[in-house]
C-alpha cells in the first residue's frame, strides 16, 4: 500500500485542496483526473482524482461515482489502491488515494510487449488475493484490465478504478452490461441477451484469466472490438478456440483453461482453486500477501511510468486547471442551488472519508 496510516493533524478539520500541493498531472480516468499531491503538513505524496460534478451529472455517470465512493470506504488492502480522503467544493468531487509511481500494466506491455512468465505470475497471485478479498465483501470489480492494474515503486501490483465495481449479497446476480468487451466474461453479454438470468463475482476470474493471457503473449485470446455486437462477440467466445503457444507448459495450459472456462461452473472461481491447482500449489501465499516475495520487475524511478501528454493537457487545454483551484478560489457548498448539484453533494457527504484506511499495513 502507500505506507503507514498517517493522520494528518488539523484538528479534526475536514481536509480541502488548500491542504494539499499540486505537483503533476499523471492520468485520465473514466470520470476525472489524476495528478500528484503532497499534504502539506505530514509531507506524504498521494494521488488525488478529480471530478467535475456537473460533468458527471451530464454524462448520467454521477451514481457511478457515489457508488464507487461507497465501496471504496468500505475496503482496505495491500494489493488494492485504498482511499484515504474525500472532500468537495461547489463544483468540484476530491478522491485522495495512495500514490503508486510504478505505472500501469498496459502502460508497461506498450513499452515491452509481454512479460515474462514468473513476472506475471506474482502479479496473478497478488491480484487474486486482492479479489477474494472484494468477494469476501460482495463486491465484484468487474473491470479488471491491465489499465486498472497499477505497481507501487517495488514492483507488487495493485487493483484500482471502481467505477463499474458493484455490491452483491449472498444469492444476488448481477445483469448489467458492463466492463471492457475483450475482458469481459460469456455470461455478461449472455445476460444482456437475456439468455441468462444473470451472472456473479466469477466474471472477475475470467477478467483475470484474460489479462495473465494478455501478460504473457501480449495480446488478449480473443479479438472483441469495442463496437462489436454482443450477439457477435458470444458467437467468437463460444466458438474460437483458444491458441495457446506449443512452448508452454501443461500446468500453465491447464491454468489458464480453468480460468478462461465457458462455464462459469467450471471455471476457477475463488482463491482455494488457485491455490489447489499444480501451477501455484508451491506458492506460500501468505508469503505474497506479507509483500516479502520479490517482484522480479521494479519500475524506472527515474521516470514518470506513465503518459507525458497527461500533464501538457492539464495546463494547456484544460480550462480549469486543479493548480488554480486553491486558495479560497473555489466557491463553497453554501452556494450549491441547483438541484442536480446538491443531490449529488449531499450523497458524496454521506459517504465521505476524512480518515486513512483502517487496516492500513
């Protein structure tokens, strides 16, 4: 994770943007900006995402955001990017999260074309016990891509983006269509044929088991345009087979088939099947979740592991740069009238984090 929980001390004082020091823009996300900040009294480095509310409200994606706050004030986790602050001005949401300068995975197989098979598989490990543990909560990422996958500056991986994650209890299905079509599992474009009921948290294992395949051969196993058809893209999962290279061992093979299975009833669907099966069965994993298992890749500290233009387009194009928001500039929720406005402050005050994770490490 970031580092240790480390409260600020301001007297119990909401935490704003005055608290913070902008020093860089380093990525887009679905529904804001990310840039680096330093508190300005405890001195650590964090990244904070940024919303626009009146562009959430016109893109229909404003509970998306209050549902991903909900989830995200609940959850903890070493290999999870955890929320530490969260406030608001009139027209702006603030997302305080720990800060990891590693970049992401789609960044680094852009630059390197694939990784190397035990590389790969730590970040499987890391990641599949990031998702037992959201399931153990009833909670389904349903993203899990490698642009939602972030490494801290040692190399271990981390989950991120909550955007399309929901809330399941015991028994429920889900039946939204939602995810990246490439990454995302038969049942979901078969529930939003009405084939199917519905579909549970297995979807993210199949996710899981695209992205390992994506590691190592630098490509998904499947070719699913994003403006395909959900009727095609069933017909190429249901029908293509698998290539796998010849190369490959047969524990590897037998690994990826059970997570890339059709049927989610047949499909490696918890963190007890990974860990049974012959590929990982030698892996202490309470030595990879302790973060003392090497990463065998440990990200350029020189620089930025990300996208350069990120930041250009924040000075240059962006017509409310986050470096002029500071300083009494921003209006107060005093002067919040419009009814749309004050839904979504309201919901975004209700699930607030003024405090770091409770189960920091």
């Amino acid at each position: 994770m970031g580092g240790l929980c480390s409260r600020r001390q301001t007297n119990n004082s909401p935490p704003s943007i005055d608290n913070f020091s902008v020093i860089r823009s380093i990525g887009r996300g679905a529904f804001g900006k990310v840039c680096i900040v330093q508190d300005r009294i405890s001195k650590n480095y964090y990244a904070l995402k940024y919303m626009s509310k009146r562009r959430c409200i016109e893109k229909g994606v404003a509970p998306n955001v209050i549902r991903e706050l909900r989830i995200l004030t609940k959850i903890s986790h070493p290999f999870i990017v955890n929320l530490w602050y969260t406030f608001q001005d009139a027209s702006y949401m603030y997302m305080v999260s720990d800060l990891l300068l590693g970049g992401d995975l789609r960044f680094h197989l852009n630059q390197q074309g694939r990784f190397a098979e035990d590389r790969s598989k730590l970040y499987i490990c890391e990641l599949a016990l990031a998702i037992e543990y959201l399931h153990e909560q009833g909670i389904v990422h349903r993203d899990i891509k490698p642009e939602n996958i972030l490494l801290d500056e040692q190399g271990h991986a981390h989950l991120t983006d909550f955007n399309l994650a929901t809330h399941l209890i015991s028994g429920e299905k889900a039946t939204s269509f939602s995810g990246t079509r490439p990454y995302m599992a038969p049942e979901i474009f078969e529930s939003s044929l009405t084939l199917i009921p519905g579909y549970d948290e297995r979807v993210d294992w199949w996710s899981l088991g695209v992205t390992f395949f994506e590691m190592l051969r630098g490509r998904t196993p499947y070719e699913l345009g994003g403006a395909q058809l959900a009727e095609q893209a069933l017909l190429i999962l249901r029908e293509t087979t698998v290539a796998y290279p010849a190369h490959w061992p047969t524990d590897l093979l037998s690994f990826l088939s059970q997570l890339l299975s059709i049927d989610p009833q047949r499909r490696m669907h918890n963190l007890a099947c990974i860990k049974m099966h012959p590929y990982t069965a030698r892996i202490d994993f309470a030595w990879v979740f302790s973060r003392r298992a090497a990463p065998v890749f440990v990200p350029c500290k020189e620089g930025l592991n990300c996208d350069p233009m990120y930041e250009l387009e924040e000075r240059i194009v962006e017509s409310t740069p986050i470096h002029r928001r500071r300083n009494g500039r921003q209006r107060t929720l005093d002067s919040v009238t419009d009814p749309a406005l004050l839904e979504i402050t309201k919901s975004f005050i209700e699930y607030s984090r003024k405090d770091c994770p409770v189960n920091s490490v």
